[in-house]
C-alpha cells in the first residue's frame, strides 16, 4: 500500500521536491498525489507540472472569502484522495474545514528548534538570523503536527544542527536547508512504516 501525499508550498518547494524524489526513487512507499500553492508563480508550481502530478494556485485571489477558500482547498485535497498532507514551505494557515477534515495528519517543517523561534513571522532568513542574534550554539530541524496556530502543533521529530563560529544567515540557512530534505524524508518514511504514529502524538 502506497501512501497518498499532498503538498502545500509558498515558494521554491525543494522539500517538497525531496520527497517527490525520494517517492520516483521508491525510498517512500508514497504517490504525490497533488500540490497546493497560494502563490501562482511559486516554483513548486512549476516543478508540480514538470512532475506531472496535478497542481492548483489557491489564495485569497482566486477565492476571496476564507470560507470558500478552505472549501476549495478541501475539494483538492479530498478529489485527489489525500492521505497526509506536507507543509513544506507555506505561509499561509489552513481553515477550520481543512483543519478538522485532516487532524492528525498534517505535518510542518520548521526550520529550527521549536518552540523556540516559531510563530508568526518567524519564517526564511528571519529564524535564522534570531538564532545568531541569540548565539545560539546549536540549532536544528521541527517536524510537528499542525494546528490553528503558527508552528505550534505536538513535535513529532527533531534533529540538531551545530551554529558554527563563522556562520552567516545564509550559510546556516544553507546548512540547515540541506538536512531539512533527508529529515523530512525520514520522518515521513517512520510515519508510513508506522514506526512514527499520527494518531498517538495527536492524543
């Protein structure tokens, strides 16, 4: 059995197009079934189209209400029968519908140790630069279920980075960036092979 996987990113989406690799080269017992982007000139748009897996641009632009926008995304996600769905990147919050329809089964990606450096506008180069402004001496990766909230959902994995002495924003970010692919792709394999359980971490 193949875990179908939904994909929402703002931006570039190379987390997404880890996981997207990691399935084509069967290290994932997963089918990308769709990506959601509420930016229209995202590059995961773009790579969702080269991939050949059905894409949509859903934002306050093709739907200005809230509640007809979570419907929309709701309908996406549930026609292409999503299993679990991957924030890799998406800077927008999801609806109550979406929310409730998927609890348990939505996971982020945090670019440092939560819950330090989480929340609204901790996002990119902002945490990165936070955690120098705070010399830190390590920093890392969250994965975590999501919630209502910004960056605030039950940590389901953590890995740890070392601030090294000389260490601008954009080399940690690169650094960190660069783990970010094989954690996620980890992470999701230990959620599939059930060693990781959704459902527990959720209670």
């Amino acid at each position: 059995m193949y875990t179908n996987i939904g994909f929402f990113a703002s931006h570039n989406g190379s987390n997404m197009q880890a996981v997207i690799t990691a399935c084509k080269n069967h290290v994932l017992k997963a089918k990308p079934c769709v990506v959601i982007s509420n930016n229209s000139d995202s590059g995961a748009l773009l790579k969702a189209k080269q991939e050949g897996i059905p894409y949509y641009h859903l934002s306050t632009k093709t739907h200005p209400l809230p509640v007809d926008l979570d419907a929309a995304i709701l309908d996406a996600l549930v026609s292409n029968q999503v299993e679990l769905i991957i924030l890799a990147g998406y800077m927008r919050k999801l609806g109550t519908r979406t929310l409730k329809y998927y609890e348990g089964r939505i996971i982020n990606i945090h670019p440092a140790l939560l819950p330090k450096y989480g929340g609204a506008g901790m996002y990119g180069i902002r945490v990165h630069q936070a955690v120098l402004d705070s010399q830190e001496k390590e920093t890392g990766i969250t994965i975590h279920l999501v919630d209502g909230d910004y960056d605030h959902g039950a940590i389901i994995a953590q890995t740890r980075i070392p601030v090294l002495s000389d260490d601008s924003a954009e080399t940690l970010s690169n650094r960190v960036l660069e783990r970010e692919h094989s954690f996620l792709v980890e992470t999701i394999g230990n959620i599939i092979s059930g060693e990781i359980n959704l459902l527990n971490i959720h209670k």
